[in-house]
C-alpha cells in the first residue's frame, strides 16, 4: 500500500509513519511547522489547495491519513478563523483532492464534537461541541463526507505517548512532574478515553488496509477521570501518588470549556478490529516499555 501521512512530525503522525514502515507499506510524509528527516518525506501547506493537489497527484498514494490539525484547544478558542482553516478548510483541501485521485482517505477526529453531558458516546450520537476546536473539526468532518466517497473518519480521545519532544501532551506533562518529585494539580472531574499514540497507529493502519468506510471510534477502552488517569500513570511509574493534587476545572487557566465528559463507545472497533481499543491499564505498560526504549 502506498501511503501519505499529513502531520508527520505530530504526536501522531510520527508514529504512523514507523508503524505503517514496519507494516511493510510505501510511506510519504507531510510536515509543516517542525520539519521531518527520511526518505518521502516533504514540506506540505495544507492549506494551499494546489499544493495539496500536486503532493498527493506527484506520490500518488492508495490512503491518504489526514493527521495534521489544529489540536491546542484554548488558541483555537482565542483563533476561531484560524481554527476554521486548519481543521475545516484543510479537510476540504484533502478531501476533494482524494477524490481525484481516488485515493481512500482516513481523517482524524475527536471526541470534543460532543457536549460532554453524558459520555460513553457512539458512533450514531449527534455532536454537538461546545468550544471552538469542536466546532472546527466537526465542521472538518462535514466536509470529508461532502468532499470525499471513500474515506473514514476515526474520533480518538486524549491521544498521549512519546515522540514529540517540540510540545507535552498530559501524559508526559505528568510524567516529567512527578519524575522531578514536582506538586502537581490535576482536573478531577472531566472523563474522556485516553489512546495512546502506538495503538491508535496499528488500528488506523488496520483501517486503511481494509477501507472501512464512515464514522469509527478508535480511542482506549477505559473511561476515566484526568486525575484517574494520573493516579495510574503513576503507579505504573512507582512515582509518589500524594504529589497528586484533584482540584476542579474552574481552578485552571483553561479560555475554552472542555466537555465534561466526552468518552467514546468503542464497541463497533472492538467487534471489527484485529488491533483492539486497549485497556489504559495496558496502554500505560506500552508507555512505560516505550519510556525505556527512549520513546
């Protein structure tokens, strides 16, 4: 399989091009902001329309996986228009090229199209985001399902893991903290899927391979608190738990509201998929296993 990955250099992204690599596949990757070394792999501005079109007519790739977006949720509130561009507008550009090229398109979702009332969130649920950030990449989605006959689209939900060194996500936020024997203050109550990076990459490699078609939860199988998921980080790590301090989401510098609690129903990934959800629990002894082997 010939593949383009956007957002190569991203948590993501860098990932999926070692994992598809490994898988034996024909991989080209984009970066933009921070610059990625190897073969394949090239400067890309999203949303530059003819850009687009002459990197994937020039590689030619059976899959495209659209990883590259705007995730920082609170500049995304601060930059609607630019939120706009990068996770609508540069969908739009992918999307319409991948279906003249016929390419199959994977594009990469979140779970903050949702409201966050209740959770556990499956794939027929309407969204209904309630930031900015969401509100961009439904907008994204729409437009992939516009734009495009053959693609999926894949919500993940609080992707953690190694290898992007240039910015933490909370996982290694935590990690770096409590490593230093450092205090440090965690939301107690918003719920979300924590995915770590490696195994959202064997399962969208699994659903490029096979072109499944439409809307797929593909996130960790335990719903858990932030706070939860900091008790268990550190417990894998043998780290001071009592550094762990639960406060509440107003005591944050957070601009943008955040979902109460947007966990993903992973069933229809668990029946379909040979690459299943995993647990947090196994996802966090992967994390460790990787942590040793330097990311």
């Amino acid at each position: 399989m010939r593949l383009l990955i956007t957002g190569a250099s991203g948590l993501l992204g860098s990932r999926l091009v070692e994992v598809a690599i490994d898988a034996g596949h024909d991989v080209y990757a984009t970066y933009n902001s921070h610059p990625v070394v190897g073969r394949n792999t090239r400067f890309l501005d999203i949303l530059d329309k003819e850009a687009v079109n002459k990197c994937l007519t020039e590689s030619s790739p059976n899959v495209v996986i659209h990883t590259a977006s705007l995730t920082d949720v609170d500049l995304c509130e601060e930059k609607p228009d630019l939120a706009r561009w990068v996770n609508e507008v540069a969908a739009q550009n992918i999307a319409r090229t991948c279906r003249q090229t016929g390419s199959y398109l994977v594009h990469l979702s979140t779970d903050y199209v949702f409201d966050g009332q209740r959770g556990h969130y499956g794939e027929g649920d309407v969204p209904n985001p309630i930031d900015e950030y969401g509100r961009s990449k439904l907008a994204g989605e729409r437009e992939v399902a516009l734009q495009c006959q053959s693609y999926c689209i894949a919500r993940t939900s609080v992707l953690f893991g190694w290898g992007r060194t240039y910015r933490h996500n909370f996982a290694t936020w935590v990690h770096e903290k409590l490593s230093a024997g450092q205090r440090v203050n965690v939301v107690s109550a918003q719920y979300a899927s924590p995915t770590l990076n490696t195994d959202l990459a064997r399962m969208l490699i699994e659903v490029a391979e096979r072109r499944i078609h439409g809307i797929l939860h593909l996130a960790g199988s335990t719903r858990v608190s932030r706070y939860e998921f900091a008790v268990l980080l550190a417990k894998q790590f043998g780290f001071n738990e009592s550094l762990l301090t639960p406060v509440q989401a107003e005591a944050t510098q957070w601009k943008a509201r955040r979902p109460f609690d947007s966990s993903l129903n992973v069933s229809k990934a668990q029946e379909m998929l040979t690459n299943k959800p995993a647990t947090l629990e196994e996802e966090l002894s992967e994390f460790a296993k990787e942590s040793q082997r330097g990311g």
